[in-house]
C-alpha cells in the first residue's frame, strides 16, 4: 500500500509530465490517477502542495475571480456534516482560510482560498463530485 506522501510524488509527477493517466499496481489493489487539461483563461497559482487551488480571472471584472478545483474528489463545504459551512457568500477570506474540502481516495484535503477577499458564490453543491480545473467559488479580490 502507498502511503500519503507516496502518492503526492506520483500526483506532481503526473501533473509535471506529458502523461495524462498514470496506473500503478500492487500487491493490495490499484491507483489510477488522471489529469484534465484546463482552459487556457484560466492561470493556475503556483504552489508545490498539490492542494493549491488555480485562480481565474473573469475577464469581465479585474476584481471577481474563480477559485478551482486543484485536484478531482468530492467536494464538502464543511468540515463535518451538520456543521456549518468553512465559508459562504459574504465570508471575508485570507491566503490561507480553509474554504472547502476535496476527498480523493479516501484522503481528505483542506483547500485553502489562495486570495485575499470576499466570497461572492459557491458554485458546487456538498458532496458533488468535482474535476481538476472546475470553478468552486466566485470571489471578489482586494
């Protein structure tokens, strides 16, 4: 079995080359990892921790941009269910507020906002399943 750490390196691996599926097998099962290309309006953030969510420009207002989905998983807004969500429109966030989590695997990822702002909309839905690159939320930046 592959540990967290593990998999990360094979994560930025694939996302780091020219392949766009990556299947490893062992002893226990299989990992199958994948990767989407993304629309070129949309300028990823450059972080190493594969958790770093890409921020989109709306061309039409400098100020209100998306923040995607590093990562494909299923998308919780809260960090449990029936609590309260990390954030909602009209949460101030910072670079580093926990704004949603993504479950890829059976690992839990906390995604930060990546922007300072104020979040305008949530575009997905608790417990949505989400692809690499898809608009999570709208934000207005400062």
């Amino acid at each position: 079995m592959f540990e967290l750490d593990e998999i990360k390196d094979l994560m930025h691996a694939l996302e780091h080359s020219s392949l766009n599926r990556l299947k490893v097998k062992f002893s226990d099962g299989e990992i199958l990892l994948e990767k989407n290309s993304v629309p070129s309006d949309f300028a990823p953030v450059k972080k190493d921790d594969v958790t770093a969510p890409a921020i989109a420009v709306n061309k039409e207002s400098d100020k209100i941009e998306e923040i995607t989905a590093p990562m494909v998983g299923t998308f919780y807004s809260s960090p449990e269910p029936n609590m309260p969500s990390f954030v909602q429109p009209g949460s101030k966030v910072h670079p580093n507020t926990v704004i949603c989590i993504l479950e890829a695997m059976k690992l839990f990822s906390e995604i930060e906002a990546q922007a300072e702002g104020e979040i305008v909309e949530v575009l997905v839905k608790d417990g949505d399943f989400v692809e690499y690159g898809q608009p999570l939320f709208k934000i207005k930046t400062y």
